[in-house]
C-alpha cells in the first residue's frame, strides 16, 4: 500500500521551483500523481500529490524538502493522508450559530467520525457555544486579514489541521491561505451557486421571486465561490412565504448541506478531477 503526501509550496516567484521539487520527489521513488500551479500578483502557489512506497521514512523526506525550502528560500509544507486515525477538522465561524450547532450536536452524539481540535472566530459570538462543548475557541481580530491569517495558519499547524470548515466564517480567504490546503476548505454558501451570490444571496432571490431557493457546499479556491461543488439542496417557494420563513429554511438547510460535505469528506469519498467532485 502506497502513502499519499500532498506538498505545498508558497513564496515568491521564481525560475527553477518547479524542477527542484519534482527532481526532489523522483528522487525519493515518488510518483507525482498530481500538480497544479498558479501566479497571482508575483505569488507563486504550487500543489503537488505524490505517492510513495508505504516504506518511505517521512521524517527523512520532511528533512529534505525543509533543506530545500531553505534552499529556494520558499515555504514548503507537506501532509500526509493517514487513513489510520481521524481526520482534524478545523470550524471557523462568525456570528450566525446554525451551521456550528448542527455540527457540534451531531459530533457530540459521534455521528460523524472526526476530531475537532478548535473553533476560529471572527469575533466572541459563539464562544459560549465552543464552551458548551468543551472545544477551545480562539478569537482572533480579523481588522487585516493577512495578519489573521498569519495567527491561524500557526493555530492550524500547532493541532495538525486535516482540513477546514467554514460555519458561515464572514471574511474571504487570501490565496495565500488558500493554496496550503488545496480541496481540504469545506464552505456553505446560502444560494445554488453562481446564482444569487454575496452576503445578501435571500434578499436577492426574494426580491426576484425566485420559486426554488437552496444552498451550496464547495470547497474554497482562489476564485471564492467558483470552487468545485460538493453538494446542493434546495425547497420550493410559496407565494405567500415571507422572508423570514425563507431564511428560517434556508439556515436548516444549509446546515444540514455542510454537514453531508463533512460526512462525504471524512469518509473519503470525494475526489476532485479537472475543477468538478466526483462521489464514490
């Protein structure tokens, strides 16, 4: 059996990157399953998949790529897929408390098979909820998003972070950020994307006279709600429903959304080809 390990690398762009860490790898016996790269504004972001025989010394090729990060004078970090043991799962959140509830309730009852280490927020909205749960809550000031992000990523990596959550997490994700944790952001998005999009995606489908309404979970990529769709839900619309009524149902239905892409994640049963989900 072969061992996944997933590699990224961040900082400034440059010649050779690319050559370095592919030679690297074939030369550890890795076979690069996949790779993907982008450039925005002279940041350079690459996500590499490789596979490795199940006899690899991980601490040995963590060495190397550190040496070479020196090297390159980029930031490389590696995770490995260990099927073994439950995945981390990271919850970000704001101030709406549904999809956190939800979330908590259900991995209180041991519905879903998953270690949540801590809960990020915005702001000390749902502290009280992280509490009610024992889960340590970190509030972190979110006035410039880069240093946020800076404080996080050290959170993330202290708890050993598989993937994350966002329980209706109000801020958008720098690229940055993003391209460490390539489909392991898990978003709900309160609208059938692309349709409706924005903080207001009920008011603009109420005051279209929409007749379906739904939601959407995806994972987050550079292009914010452009990300491959995990799943969708939606109900039908009545004349005489008010707005409140819709949203009360859309907030059920969004948390109920989020927690399947949850179930379907940590169960192993996603993969991304090309941009679209694919569910086995």
């Amino acid at each position: 059996m072969s061992i996944i390990a997933e590699i990224t690398v961040i900082g400034e762009d440059k010649k050779g990157v690319v050559a370095s860490i592919t030679n690297y790898i074939f030369k550890e016996q890795g076979n690069i399953e996949k790779i993907n790269q982008n450039v925005i504004r002279g940041l350079f972001g690459m996500q590499l998949e490789a596979s490795f025989n199940n006899t690899i010394d991980k601490e040995k090729l963590k060495k190397g790529l550190k040496k070479l990060a020196k090297e390159l004078d980029m930031e490389i970090k590696i995770h490995f897929d260990e099927p073994d043991r439950l995945k981390n799962m990271a919850v970000f959140v704001s101030k709406e408390p549904h999809c956190l509830e939800l979330i908590l309730d259900t991995y209180a009852k041991e519905d879903i098979k998953v270690n949540i280490p801590l809960i990020i927020g915005t702001e000390k909205t749902l502290k009280w909820l992280a509490d009610k749960y024992s889960i340590p809550f970190y509030y972190i000031e979110h006035k410039d998003q880069t240093i946020a992000e800076k404080k996080i990523l050290k959170l993330l990596e202290r708890y050993n972070i598989d993937f994350i959550v966002l329980a209706r997490y109000m801020r958008i994700l720098t690229p940055n950020f993003v391209w460490r944790y390539p489909n392991r952001i898990i978003n709900i998005h309160p609208s059938l994307l692309p349709a409706f999009p924005g903080a207001f995606a009920y008011k603009q489908a109420y005051e279209r006279g929409v007749q379906i309404i739904g939601c959407t979970a995806h994972f987050v990529t550079e292009e914010l709600d452009q990300g491959p769709i995990i799943w969708q839900d939606a109900f039908r619309i009545m004349q005489n429903d008010k707005l409140d009524e819709i949203k009360n149902r859309g907030q059920r239905l969004e948390a109920e959304t989020l927690l399947t892409a949850i179930k379907l994640y940590i169960t192993n049963r996603l993969k991304v080809y090309w941009g679209k989900v694919y569910i086995s």
